[in-house]
C-alpha cells in the first residue's frame, strides 16, 4: 500500500475507513475512543463537514493523551496501536495463553497485523494535511469560473487526481478559516517510561515491531510465543490482584512494612512449599493458621518478593467452595503460576480437582479446619 504521505484526503481517509472495516480479531480496536474520532472524522471530510473534521481530529489528540496506553515509540498513535496488540485480552492474545491453537484466529490475526502496519504511519500532521485540501476544494467550488483544465493543471502538480464535481450537500460545512497547526501526537524519543513485571520480554517484542519490515504478519509466530510465555491482559503489567465483585482488579505492588516481623521459621517452610509447587513438584493448598495480627497475610505477600515468576490474587469474600471456581477460572488459561490467598473463608468439602495446576491455594485463618495436611502454625 501506498504511504499515507502520497495520498490525497480522498485517497487517504478511504484508505482509513477500508483499513479498519477489515480487522477481523483486532475489530475490537474500532470501538476505542480515538479509533472512533478518527472514523469520525474520515467521514466527516466525505460529508464535507469541515468543521466536524476538525473538531473531531484535535479530539482524537485528547483520547490518544487520555487513553492510559503506554508511552514507548515517542507517538501517541503508534503507542495506542501496540497497546492494543500487546495489553489487550483479545482473541489472540487469550488463544496464545491457553496454548489452544485455532488456525483461523492465527491467520486472520496476519492478516490485520498487516492491516495495523499499514496503519501505524499515520500522522497528526497528515490527517491535518487532508482537512486542508478538504477545506481548499470547497472553497474552490465557490469560485465556478475555475475550469477542469486549471484544476487538472494544479492537481498534477500536486500528485493527486481529479473527480468529478459534486453537487453541494447539506451537510458540507465549510468555516471561515482553519485553526493553525496540525494535530500534534509527537511527545519524545523512543523509550520505556514506567515499570511493567513483563518488560524483559515485552522490551524486546517493542523493539521487533518498532524496527520491522515491511509488514507485522512475519512476527504472528514471535507474538504468540510472547503470550504463550507471559500470559496476557494485566498479568503482563503487575503481580498483585484482588478479587472484588466477580473480577480481577490489579492492584499496586504490596510489601511487608518490615520483613522482621515475618517469623522466620513459618516463613521458610512457606517459601520451601511454594518453590516446590513452581517446580512442578507439588500442588497442595496450604492452611496458615494463627491469631490476628501474626503476620499470615503479610507473609503471603511477602512470598511474592521472593519468587517474582508468581502472581498473587487476594481473594476475600469467600465462603465456601463454589465461591473458588469463578476465581480459578480467572487464572487456569494463563502459562503463570498464581498463589491464590483467602482470608478466613469457610471451605467445607474442598475438592482438590477443582484447583487448576497453576494454583498454589493459601488460606489464612485463626483456627485450624479440616481438609488440609500441609499447615503452618504461627
């Protein structure tokens, strides 16, 4: 496909409306806000609503600042589109986890990965480009003496092509003047600006996409051993979760306020069990048993620290045994391992065939209960 820099307006938001009508596993993309002022504003330029174009690019300039994607490429553009390939649970990412290959998803994912190259390119600078040989052609057509010759003349000179003359429109809305500068999505240097638990990984995925050519479909293989390795969504971006009503919220990373308190000899054997349960060795839930304030649940966190492959998910609010299942089935399809902690939960007739493998389950209560054989008195 041609450079956005060598198209006309017409050519260019055409281009962009066919682009994203064909994204078939990435079509979620559509529905984010600066995808949709972007769509928006493409159409506008078709309508000749100049004053919509424009409202609705400097627009899309506030949803790509304000959309939370992560600074890396130095463009808010570019830095949405890999947002979304890389940070966002969608079909692929999630089949990639799961290790659950369906062929059709990976080939239509090829596919729109070649749409999103094509895309990436866009500029601020050029959609500001289009609105302005938008807004020329109809100011043009206010002067009728202007003949199909001096017009084919100008056209040439400037590499674009002529179309027949349309009828004025309702809905053409043509201002007195255009505002000064073009939407502006530049910010820096390429770099990574904050702190993700995935970056070793992900540092390198930006660094292929980021450099490649001339297309992303080449790196489909490379994209699905990435999610197959680190899973996907927010386990690449923290470690720390609670369960709150019926779904997973990240939370910030949680230390003991001081690791003295933790008592040592408890301590080790949790640390002993849990490496065992990474080796593979293990899959027994463990009942840490104590008074308040013994240090159960900081130590549980603590845990963490010392084994950083381990995601955490602090669920509370459980009181019996089918309370688990929506939380295991939040966390089963992922290549991670989770300790999953309850904070004094009433668990009668715990099956140990509901666990997934990757589930390490901890409870935290005062008084021993039965069911469990590996127990840590504090």
């Amino acid at each position: 496909m041609r450079d956005f820099n060598e198209l006309n307006w017409f050519e260019g938001a055409e281009t962009v409306l066919a682009l994203f009508e064909r994204l078939t596993v990435m079509r979620s993309v559509k529905e984010e806000e600066p995808v949709k002022l972007l769509l928006g504003a493409c159409n506008a330029l078709m309508r000749g609503n100049i004053r919509e174009a424009v409202d609705m690019s400097f627009s899309m300039t506030g949803a790509l600042l304000m959309s939370g994607c992560r600074r890396v490429t130095g463009d808010l553009f570019k830095d949405f589109l890999l947002s979304e390939i890389f940070l966002k649970p969608h079909p692929f990412a999630i089949m990639s986890a799961a290790n659950r290959l369906d062929e059709a998803v990976y080939n239509s994912m090829k596919d729109d990965l070649d749409i999103l190259y094509a895309l990436k390119d866009l500029s601020g600078e050029t959609l500001g480009r289009f609105i302005q040989e938008r807004y020329r052609e109809l100011k043009q057509k206010l002067h009728p003496n202007r003949d199909l010759a001096a017009r084919r003349a100008e056209a040439a000179w400037g590499g674009g092509s002529v179309r027949p003359e349309e009828d004025a429109k309702p809905t053409t809305v043509i201002p007195a003047f255009l505002p000064s500068g073009d939407p502006n999505w530049h910010y820096g240097e390429e770099e990574m600006r904050d702190s993700f638990v995935s970056d070793e990984a992900l540092e390198e995925m930006y660094h292929r996409f980021i450099e490649a050519e001339p297309d992303w479909s080449s790196l489909t293989e490379d994209l699905w051993n990435f999610f197959a390795a680190y899973g996907c969504g927010d386990f690449l971006r923290v470690r720390h979760f609670a369960w709150e009503d019926g779904k997973l919220i990240p939370i910030g990373e949680i230390r003991p306020k001081d690791d003295r308190f933790l008592p040592e000899g408890p301590y080790r054997t949790l640390i002993d069990h849990a490496i065992s349960f990474m080796r593979g060795e293990t899959m027994e839930p463990m009942l840490l048993s104590g008074a308040d304030g013994a240090g159960k649940t900081a130590m549980l966190f603590a845990l963490t620290d010392e084994l950083p492959e381990m995601r955490f998910v602090y669920a509370s609010g459980v009181r019996c045994s089918a309370d688990l299942t929506p939380v295991f089935n939040a966390v089963k399809d992922q290549p991670l391992k989770f300790l999953v902690a309850l904070d004094e939960p009433e668990l009668k007739g715990l099956a140990m065939r509901l666990i997934p493998a990757n589930v390490l389950l901890a409870v935290a209560r005062k008084a021993n209960m039965s069911g469990f054989s590996k127990i840590i008195a504090m």
